[in-house]
C-alpha cells in the first residue's frame, strides 16, 4: 500500500516538472487502478495521446464495476468525466470539427459528473467543489453558459478559496454579458469582481493547469481597462426592498429566486433589479444591408420563445402551490380509475401543461435557427412530432386495455353516480 502511494506521489511530481515519459513508466508499477489511471489520463491529455486517456478511462470504469471499499465512487466518476473531456480537448486541440452537443465524448464526460455529483453525499468539500467547477466547464463547452455559470457559483459557495471556481466564473460572466439587456455592464463588472476574487493570494488554483494564473490576470486586466472606458455608463443597481406583505408577486418571485427560475445569470446580490428579472436577449445579429425581415422575424420568434418559457414557469408555480381555491375546482372533477397506473387531477394538469409550453421553447429555437441561417427545414415541429408520437401511445395503451369496454359501461346506475355527462364525453373524445 505505501509503495503504491509513494509511486503515486513520485508520478504527480513528474508530471508537475513534465516529464512525462518517467510519470507513465512509474505508472505501470501501481497496482491500484484508480491511482495509474490518474496519471494515465492526465499524461496522456498534457501530451495528446488519447490512447493513454483510454486505457485509463477504462481502468477505472473496470474498478467502478468491482470493489469500491478503497476508493470512493464519487471520486471514480470525477476521473472517468476529466477523461471523457480530455478526448473531446484533444480532438479540438488536433483541428478535428467537433459540434459540441453532439458529441459522444463530452455527453460522457456530463454524465459522468452528475453521477458523481450524486454520490458527494459524504464526500469532503473540496471534492464536490472541484467537481462542479469541471461540471461548470463541461456546460460551458456544450454552449449551457448559465447553467455553467450556476456550477461555478455553487462550487465557490462550497469552498470560498477555490480559485478556479472564481476564476471560471469571472470568465463565464463576461461570455454570457453580451446576452444580459440593459445590465451588460453591470455583468462585466461582477465578471471583474469574480477575477480578482480568483487572483487574492488566499485562493489556490491547485486543480488547474499552469496557465490558469496567467489567463485570469489577463482577463482581469482587459475587463478593467473595458470598465474604465465605460465608467460613467455604469448606473448603481435598484434594490428591491422586501414587501410589507406576502403578495401573490412576492410568493411568485420568492418561487422563482428559489428554484433559479428567472432568464437571467445573475449570481451576485439576490436582491437587486438584475436577479428579478428576466433580461436574457439576443446578442449581435448579422444580416445583408437589404434585408428588412430576418431581424424583426427573429425578435417576433424570441418574444414568442419568453412567452412560452413565462407562461410553463407560471403554471408549474401554480402547480406546485397550495390553493383553496385550485383545491375546490378540482374537487368538482371525478376520473376513471383505470386499471393503469395514471395521475389526474388540476394540479397534475397544471404541471403537464407547463412541460407541454417548455416543449414550444424547443420549437421556436429550432425556428430561430432556420430562419437566420436559411435552412429550410420543413415546419414538422418538436412538438408536433412529440404530440404524434404521444398519440400513438395513447392508441396502444387504450388498446392494450380494451378502452372501448370501458365505455360500454356507462350506462350503468354505478357509472351515471360517479362520472357526470361531461367527464364521459372527454374520456370518449380522448378514445
């Protein structure tokens, strides 16, 4: 056990002075798995070959499928995604064309840190830090900049010295400011605060590579000559002072803030204008000088697109509150009790219909895209297909349990006392 630690240690040390040729060698005399594999993968991303990644990607899935008493399952599943995101780093680094969200690699990699994500229960701090932080930059390859910008947030909450996790938040900030509206600037200037944050001398950069330091100065610095160009655009942000009472907006917003909800990126103080509000907007758009109708249709499309993501966020807030008065409405309705086992009611009703308006989102981006690269697609829709494919379901399930026969029974005195006129015509509508 001691010669295995002691190796290891030996192989990190090589690694760190780059010479790597020792650190692979060393690494063939380590009989833990998740050890060689840790140099394997790390060796073969800091020299380009994704052969070396592989072989330890595959040792510690190996290890991750046997006896996990010596190494924790987190830890396994934190090395298999820094493994599956270097073969996607190394195909990019080669010049290979990679479309992010397609690839299989970087999907791995996601896949990876959630799970692991999921077995930080008892895990030290600083493991479930670090994962988010490489979590934060998987999401930020697959262009999920806000949902990055969360990980790397969360992942400072964790462990407030961890500069990467400043460091990347700085960075991620000022990539998503050009989307933020009227509070771009104010963006910029938490991108800078997060930066300089990251470069203090209480913060470590041990889980970065050795141009971590240098890259955040430097974007440190252009934020700040950026800032002081712009100095006297910059206007203190409102407040919002809590309310008196608990108003229906209150409970809404506290909704929303709570369950991160609202189209924005703001991580900083929770209670200024920019995290209540929904600023996401477009960016820089492209077009001929003599087109008059790409702009206007793309803004029609995205307005359309805040509509459909405000309207399910509404419902599912209805869906998930207490209300006497949803409580007595939904009390006039009786349902079926099927053999199959199926949830109804206003509630459940709600909650479909906010899944069913996220659905439209889809759509419309997928329109926004046609439109502005003149794609041509045909208008079959996400949603249209998804509706086909439910219907068809829907089809075999009532089939699979003899729906019509069911109807056949509502002539009975039994029928006629549970299920009024209505609720009968819905369900044989839905046949």
């Amino acid at each position: 056990m001691s010669s295995n630690l002691e190796n290891y240690s030996l192989a990190l040390r090589l690694q760190h002075e780059q010479k790597y040729k020792e650190a692979i060698e060393l690494a063939g005399k380590i009989s833990r798995p998740e050890f060689r594999a840790t140099i394997l993968i790390d060796s073969g991303n800091d020299t380009g070959k994704p052969r070396l990644v592989r072989e330890g990607i595959e040792l510690l899935e190996t290890a991750l499928k046997g006896d996990q008493k010596k190494i924790s399952r987190a830890s396994l599943l934190y090395n298999i995604g820094n493994g599956y995101s270097a073969l996607y780093t190394l195909r990019r680094q080669k010049g290979v064309r990679v479309i992010a969200p397609n690839d299989d690699d970087l999907r791995m990699a996601k896949k990876a840190y959630r799970e692991a994500l999921a077995e930080t229960k008892d895990a030290p701090p600083s493991l479930r830090s670090q994962i988010l932080v490489n979590y934060g930059n998987c999401l930020s390859a697959l262009g999920r900049s806000i949902e990055a910008v969360q990980a790397y947030q969360s992942a400072l909450d964790i462990e407030p010295k961890n500069g990467m996790a400043a460091g990347n938040l700085g960075i991620q900030l000022e990539r998503v400011a050009r989307i933020t509206g009227r509070y771009t600037h104010h963006y910029i200037m938490a991108a800078q605060e997060a930066l300089k944050t990251a470069c203090g001398h209480e913060m470590h950069l041990s889980y970065g590579g050795i141009d971590a330091a240098p890259r955040f100065d430097q974007t440190l610095h252009r934020l700040q000559r950026l800032i002081d160009v712009h100095e006297d655009r910059l206007q203190p942000l409102e407040k919002i002072a809590p309310p008196q009472n608990r108003t229906a907006r209150s409970r809404y917003t506290q909704f929303c803030l709570k369950h991160r909800l609202f189209l924005n990126a703001w991580v900083g103080d929770q209670s200024v204008t920019p995290a209540r509000s929904d600023e996401i907007a477009f960016g820089p758009i492209t077009t001929s000088l003599d087109d008059d109708q790409t702009v206007p249709e793309l803004l029609r499309i995205f307005n359309e697109i805040k509509e459909a993501y405000t309207t399910a966020r509404y419902l599912f807030y209805l869906s998930e509150s207490s209300s006497r008065c949803l409580d007595d409405i939904s009390d006039i309705t009786n349902y079926f009790d099927a053999e199959f086992e199926d949830l109804h009611g206003l509630y459940i009703g709600l909650c479909k219909s906010a899944y069913m308006r996220s659905f439209d989102v889809l759509d419309k981006v997928a329109r926004i895209v046609n439109v502005y690269f003149k794609i041509g697609k045909r208008m079959d829709s996400f949603g249209t297909c998804l509706q086909r494919n439910s219907l068809e379901a829907n089809r075999m399930r009532c089939g699979l349990y003899h729906a019509p026969q069911l109807l056949k029974l509502e002539t009975t005195a039994s029928m006629r006392s549970q299920t009024s006129v209505s609720t009968t015509l819905r369900a044989s509508m839905s046949i």
